[in-house]
C-alpha cells in the first residue's frame, strides 16, 4: 500500500481545479462574445417572402450615428440652453432636422420622452428627506422602463427665482433641444 492510501496529493487537486476553472470562464466568455457578435446593434434584418410580388423591408431602425454634412440647428452659434433667451420658428426648424435625419420621421415609432427634476440643494422640510426623492425617482423609472418611454432627469436645470413647477421650464427647454425627436 501506498503512503497516502491512493488518496490525491494538494498539488494535483489545485491543478485539476484550476483547470476545470480555467475552461469554465473560457467557455462563458466565448459565450457572451458570440452573443454579442450575432445581435450587434449594426446588424440589418432582410425579410423576404413575406407576400408575394413585394420588395423586401430593411428595418435597421433609428440611425443614430447619421449626421448630414449641411448644417442644421444645432449650428446655430445662438441657440442656447439658458431660459433667457426664446426659440424662434420651432416647428420649422424641427421639420428641417427630421427632414436630414429621415430615420427620426414621426409617426414611426412611439417616441415619449417623460421629463422631471429636483432641486440640487437639500430640502428645508424633515418630510422631503433623500430617501423620499429616491422612491419618487424610482417610481418614475419603473414606469417609464415598463410603458417603453425614455426619461430625462435633471437636478442642474431648475430656475432659482421660479416657483413651482415653473421652475422645470428650464428642464423642458432643454429636453426639447437635446431631443427633438421626441413628442
């Protein structure tokens, strides 16, 4: 009989772990890369054979990386983000932009953008504690993540001298400028 009793030594345990480990994480890896490789966001759909005598569809989505070469009004080296100072011919300037992003087109998806914000101090009031904004601004995600909405949140962009809700105007400007594809 042998001296260990045909029992495995530390060294080879360890090694045989390790290389079990070593073949699992290769494996997950390899997994998520083909995942990712095969539903990559670039990817376009043909779908042909739905009805017969029509073309075939490309639905690649919104193509958010287009950016025409002639200028739009984002280059307007007036166009500011400030209250202070009002847009003028939105509607027109709204129309041109869906015009050179064709993508963005109303009516062609549902597109809502759910705005809100809190003031960047703290409240005076014990009752408006941190905790409170917290579960408002989580209740607010949860519905906006299950109605398939998109939501802009700002903490910066409250006016200090408007009371009430006129004090998201700002919030609103901003929205409506930075997004203004959405409805």
């Amino acid at each position: 009989m042998g001296k260990h009793g045909g029992s495995k030594t530390r060294t080879t345990v360890c090694l045989s772990d390790g290389v079990i480990f070593l073949a699992g994480a290769f494996m997950s890896l390899t997994l998520v890369w083909s995942y990712f490789s095969i539903f990559s966001p670039s990817f376009t759909f043909t779908f042909t054979g739905l009805r017969h005598g029509c073309e075939s569809v490309q639905c690649s989505g919104l193509n958010m990386q287009l950016d025409p070469p002639e200028p739009g009004f984002y280059d307007d080296p007036d166009l500011s983000y400030s209250i202070e100072k009002s847009i003028t011919n939105w509607d027109e300037k709204r129309h041109e932009w869906f015009k050179s992003h064709p993508s963005f087109k109303p009516g062609s998806e549902n597109r809502i953008l759910m705005v809100t914000g809190s003031q960047s101090s703290p409240c005076k009031n014990p009752i408006g504690d941190h905790l409170l904004l917290l579960r408002c601004f989580k209740n607010k995600v949860d519905y906006a993540r299950i109605h398939g909405h998109d939501i802009f949140y700002s903490n910066s962009l409250l006016h200090p001298k408007m009371n009430s809700y006129w004090a998201k105007l700002p919030v609103v400007k901003a929205a409506m400028l930075a997004h203004p594809f959405m409805d």
